[in-house]
C-alpha cells in the first residue's frame, strides 16, 4: 500500500515477484529491474524492495517452494485431495454431487515426497434413478 492507502501490487505481480525472487540468483545483473519488468507493475523498484523485504519478514512461507507446501499440507491439514473435476454425469448428464461423508483415507506414495495422507471424494450423480458415481481418475456404474 502506498501512502494515500491505494494497493499499489496487484495479486499477479505479487505472485510474479514472489516466483522471481525465489527462482532468479541475487547476484545477476539488472536483478531489480527483471523482477520489475517481469511483474509487470507500475511500483518503483524502491517499492518492489520494500515489500519484498515485508514479505521475506512476515510473510515468508510465501517463498516456499511447492514441496515446501505440499509438506505442510499434509502435516497439518488433511494432506492431497483427490477428487475429479468432473462435474457432469457421463450417463445421463445431471450435475454430479460431492459426497463430503463418504471420504476415503489413502495413503499414497510419491517418489519425490515419500508418503503422503490423501482423501479421496467421491462424485455421484445427482438424479435418483441413476447410480453413477464418478471417482478419483475412473467411475461405476451402479452399486
Ligand atoms: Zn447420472
């Protein structure tokens, strides 16, 4: 925020900082000024400086990397969802409904990243008559 309170970082450019400052050496040229054109935004390099700086103090898992944060998902939040973004029935095309109380517990196995807690949901199909249930990367019909 600058002085007259207007948010002076749009939520891309800040993404876009946040990526350079996290991919690009410190120490190659013209640094500030790549960062800046890269983001795209209006804010002087002082201004770039600045909330970097902010955001490295009080803000620094916005640095982490996405194993980083794949970790910490999964130490303190339910770890990897897998659920289809499917949202029509294939059969009949009725909208598919989540099923939030039939959750499975999996535990999954990544080279990267070794084991990771996973839920898995289950879709199915919104219309009565119709038993389809669409599922992580497949689906069943009937029971
Ligand atoms: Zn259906």
């Amino acid at each position: 925020m600058d002085a007259v309170g207007r948010n002076i970082f749009s939520v891309v450019a800040l993404r876009k900082i946040i990526f350079s400052v996290h991919h690009l050496p410190k120490d190659m040229p013209n640094y500030w000024k790549t960062i800046k054109e890269f983001a795209g935004t209006d804010a002087t390099i002082p201004e770039i400086q600045t909330a970097v700086q902010n955001m490295e103090f009080l803000y620094q898992e916005a640095f982490a990397t996405d194993e980083e944060l794949l970790q910490k998902i999964c130490k303190e939040s339910v770890g990897v969802v897998l659920m289809s973004y499917q949202k029509k029935c294939r059969s009949c095309g009725a909208n598919l409904v989540t099923r939030g109380d039939r959750s499975r517990k999996l535990v999954l196995y990544t080279e990267s990243s070794g084991t990771l807690p996973s839920l898995h949901f289950r879709k199915v199909c919104s219309k009565s008559s119709c038993n389809f249930t669409q599922h992580y990367g497949y689906y069943s019909l009937g029971e």
